[in-house]
C-alpha cells in the first residue's frame, strides 16, 4: 500500500501533525495549546500559499 | 520577570528516578511518557500525531538514513537524518526490523516521505523534553 499525494496534500498533512505538537508541547493550559496549535497551522498555510504564489508569479 | 527566571534556574536538578523511565518510555513509545505521567489526553494527541506522521512517511515509501561519513555536508545530512529517525522509537525499530525501511529514490512524494519520517522523529524528540519538564515538576 503506498500514498501518492499532492504537494499541497503532503504539506498540509505535514502542518496538521506539526502543529498538533507544537501546540502541547509548547504551552501550559488546553486553551493556550489550542490557540497555539491553530496560530501554527495557519502560519504554515499562509507559508504555503505565499511562497507558492510567489513562486508562480516569479516564474512568470 | 528576570526574578521568575533567576527562581527557575536555581530549582534543583530533579532525580534520575523520577525522569528516565518516563523519557525512556516517551522513545519507545511516542506519547507513552505522557501516558505514565497521567497525562493520557496529551499522550494520545501525541501518539496519533507522530504515530500517523511516521505511517504518511511510509506510506509514502520515504527512506530512511543511514550514518555516512564522507564530505561534512553528507555526514551532517545522513547522521542528523538517522538520529531523527531513530527519536521515532519502536516505529523506526519495527520498520527496520521487519524490512519496511524503503531503499532513497528519487521523487517529490518520496522525498516528502523521507521528511516525514525524520520529522516525526523530532516531534517525538519534542515530546520526550515536555515529558522531562513534566517529571520535573517544571511544567503541569
């Protein structure tokens, strides 16, 4: 069995797990964690669609 | 503020007894430091997190390092890439255990595999230093 994922999947699986770990490690209440987990993800899907936009355009 | 951190350098390094098992525990199994320490809904988070990173990764058919030595830029690559793996604990010894560690291909989805499997690697690396500061007393 094998997975054949897009860029876009495998960098959103990525962030998903990414964040979920950043999120309990790094703070102390669920609440904390939660805002965290969630600042994190959207850091990495602003990352993702920034850059890849800026790749798009900078390619011509 | 600079009084919090003067008070936290000063606490007492805590007992070998009271972290290793749990640290050990969180290697072997990711999120299992969390779980001995009572912290079972963080444990299972941390579980399935890295657990299911680690599974996308060879799924993905990702390859896992082997320590090269060689120029500096390979051996900083291949050994940090097998720590990293090998943080993965009983994932990455029953992956090589039973034969499911891929040969490096080329590839986007594999490479991506490769990353995936040394990054779940130092998630649980992550994981196992919350569980120190848990058994430390330093952190709930």
């Amino acid at each position: 069995m094998t997975m054949n994922l897009s860029h876009f999947e495998a960098a959103f699986l990525f962030s998903l797990f990414t964040s979920v770990v950043m999120g309990i490690v790094t703070k102390n209440t669920d609440r904390e964690r939660l805002q965290y987990g969630a600042y994190v993800f959207v850091c990495f899907m602003a990352a993702l669609f920034g850059i890849g936009w800026a790749m798009q355009l900078g390619h011509g | 503020m600079a009084k919090e951190n003067e008070e936290k350098e000063k606490q007492p390094a805590p007992s070998i007894g009271a972290w290793v098992p749990a640290v050990a525990l969180g290697w072997l199994i990711p999120g299992g430091g969390h779980l001995l320490l009572k912290r079972t809904g963080r444990g299972v988070l941390l579980g399935v997190a890295i657990g299911g990173m680690f599974v996308c990764g060879l799924l993905m058919r990702g390859a896992m390092f082997q320590p090269q030595s060689g120029d500096l830029l390979t051996t900083l690559i291949n050994t940090g890439g097998f720590i990293g793996d090998l943080c993965s604990g009983i994932l990455y010894l029953l992956t090589s255990w039973l034969g499911y560690a891929q040969p490096d291909m080329a590839g986007a989805v594999h490479d991506y595999g490769t990353k995936f499997l040394v990054t779940a690697g130092l998630l649980n690396l992550l994981a196992m230093v919350d569980v120190f500061e848990i058994a430390a007393k330093r952190k709930d």
